[in-house]
C-alpha cells in the first residue's frame, strides 16, 4: 500500500478502516448513527517516527487527526504522539 504523500519530522500518512455497517447481531446501522472510526492503518511515516511502522493499526485521538483527498482516497495526517495505540 503506497501512500501518494511523503510525511515529514513525526507524522505518518494513514489510512482510515471502514465504519461497521451492521451490529454484532445483524441489525443495519444508518448513516447517522454509524460512529466513526478512529482507527487507521499506516501507510507511510515520517522521519522522526520512533514507534509506529508501516501497515500498523492505529488508534489516534479524535480531533487531532488532518484528512487529505489525493487522487480520489482519503488519508489521515497524524503527528506521532497523538498516536494512542497500535496492532500490528
């Protein structure tokens, strides 16, 4: 998964995961009442990013994180400490 953008100093590029669609037991959501994720997979990081590497899962902070639309796909510009987890 290449990422169009080239993060600098602690930032990382990545790319949001979908919003569930359906409840665990088969309901379908409507729009408005699907949350919205705060989650992301890495897609490229900066050079100053100690702890998170490519195709990583992350959990960011809400409000911290700066949507980009390039060529049609949506990325995430995150600085790394508002990074609160990751799975890899």
């Amino acid at each position: 998964m290449a990422s169009p953008l080239q993060p600098l100093a602690d930032y990382v590029v990545a790319q949001t995961e979908e919003a569930q669609t359906r409840t665990a037991s088969g309901i379908y959501l409507a729009q408005a009442a699907q949350e919205k994720p705060k989650t992301a997979v890495v897609v490229a990081v900066g050079s100053d990013v100690k702890h998170v590497k490519v195709s990583d899962r992350i959990v960011y902070k809400e409000y911290s994180a700066t949507t980009v639309k390039v060529e049609a796909k949506d990325y995430l510009l995150v600085k790394e400490e508002d990074i609160l987890a990751t799975a890899n």
